[in-house]
C-alpha cells in the first residue's frame, strides 16, 4: 500500500512536487495558508485539507515547504500531536540547528530534513537533487517518495545534515551567479557577443549551473540563503570571507538581474 504523503505549502517548489506524487500514484494531501491555492492544488489531482493539522493526522509522510525558519518552527509547535506517528520531512531552506531542536522536542514523529536543489524548472520537470538528514532506516522509507518529483536522492547523514548541504550548495551557486554577472560584463563591454561567449563558456572549465541557467534565476532568496550560511560560519568561528562579500554583492545585484550593462 502506498503511503499517504501530505504537503503543507502549495508554492513555487510545493505545487509541481504535489503533482508529481498525484501523478506517481501516492495518495496526496495538500494545504497551503492562502486559500486560493486550492484550486491549484486540485488540478494536479491531489486533494485539499482546510489546514495542516487536518492534515497531518491524514498522512504517513508530511513534506513542510514553508518558506522561512519562523513559519517551520511556529508549524510544528501548533501542531505538535497532528504530526504523531509521521515523519515529517522539512524541504525549507532553514538553519540545521533549528532542524536539530524539532527533532528533539519532537519525539513522537520523526522530523528529518530532505531539502531540494537545481530550482523550479527542475521541480516542474521532477529531476530535483532531494539531500536527506535523519536516520538510514527513515532515509530508506522516504526515499520512493522523494524519487517521485527528484531524479537523485542523497542520504548526507544525520538530522541537519541536508540543511547543511543546501547550505554549502547555496553559498557555491551564488558565487557562481556573481562571477558569471562580472565575467559577462566584462565581455559584453570588451564586444564580444554575450550569449555566444555564454554558451562556449558552458564547455569549458568555467561551467556553472548557474551560467546554464542564465537568465532564469530570480534571486530572490539569495539574501535569505547567505543570511542562513553567515549565521552557521559565526556559529563555528569560521570567516568565509567570499561569501560574505557576494552576499553583499547580492544586494546589490537583485534588482540589476540580468542588465550587463548596469554594471
């Protein structure tokens, strides 16, 4: 029998990984704190729940895509006896410590974190990279509904662990961002044709994801990513000393996007 998989937050990311499990034959439940994503989330075949608890007293597996730390914590804590008897996967992009401490005062579910990369082109296509942090034999049990909307599942150890890794990801891709945004400049003010240089650029040493995706990314949680890793470095008493520049880098490019000639 399949599990019954539930998924709090119908956005960006949540939505096409709602329909994909529809569509892969898990039994899934859907909620999201906007109403009108209902609508939205019946179109894929999945079936809506008025609120989150309602609907992780339906469910085997919970998927949490909220957007900030806060919204996660406040979700679990109001929660709390909904979520007995799941594991509840935290997708969001949080601090690993705060996965830590759900973890811990949650000891009636198993929360884990199993956060996802390569975007919302990979999300509507279902080849997300899905990290996953909590114990192998979890890991193991949600990995069949991971695959349903991720072509690569990466088991990154204990609970934190794939908070970690987006993290480190993150911090690469938006360095990557940054050096494409300067080196294109460069060339577009030196003559040469940007877009061809771009693509000859994508067979060389300088391929990036990002410069594959160029033009695509919004930016718009790249403060929100770099705000996460500044946190974790101090917490260490690392200096990442790059990523601290391109987060201000960031700033200042987000309303630039893509116009070279800004610069």
């Amino acid at each position: 029998m399949s599990e019954l998989v539930g998924v709090i937050g119908a956005g960006r990311m949540g939505l096409p990984i709602i329909g994909h499990l529809a569509r892969k034959g898990f039994p899934t439940f859907a909620t999201d704190v906007n109403p009108k994503k209902k609508a939205d989330v019946e179109s894929k075949r999945a079936i809506w729940v008025a609120d989150a608890g309602a609907l992780a007293r339906e469910s085997d597996i919970v998927l949490v895509c909220v957007g900030f730390d806060s919204e996660v914590r406040e979700l679990l804590e109001k929660h709390r006896e909904a979520f007995n008897g799941s594991i509840v996967a935290i997708l969001s992009t949080i601090h690993p410590r705060t996965v830590k401490a759900l973890a811990e005062a949650n000891k009636t579910c198993h929360v884990i974190d199993s956060t996802v990369c390569r975007g919302g082109d990979a999300a509507d296509k279902g080849t997300l990279l899905s990290f996953v942090g909590g114990p192998k034999e979890i890991a193991e049990r949600i990995t069949p509904v991971l695959k349903a909307y991720s072509s690569d599942v990466v088991h990154t150890g204990a609970v934190g662990s794939a908070q970690v890794a987006k993290a480190v990801n993150n911090l690469i891709m938006w360095a990557c961002l940054v050096a494409d945004h300067e080196g294109l400049a460069l060339a577009q003010r030196y003559g040469v044709d940007v877009e061809m240089l771009r693509k000859a650029l994508g067979l060389s040493s300088a391929q990036n994801a990002a410069l594959d995706k160029w033009g695509t990314q919004t930016m718009a949680w790249a403060e929100d990513d770099m705000a996460i890793v500044a946190e974790m470095a101090e917490e260490c008493g690392l200096k990442l000393l790059q990523a601290a520049l391109n987060r201000e880098i960031c700033r200042v490019l987000k309303p630039r996007r893509f116009k070279l000639d800004e610069y």
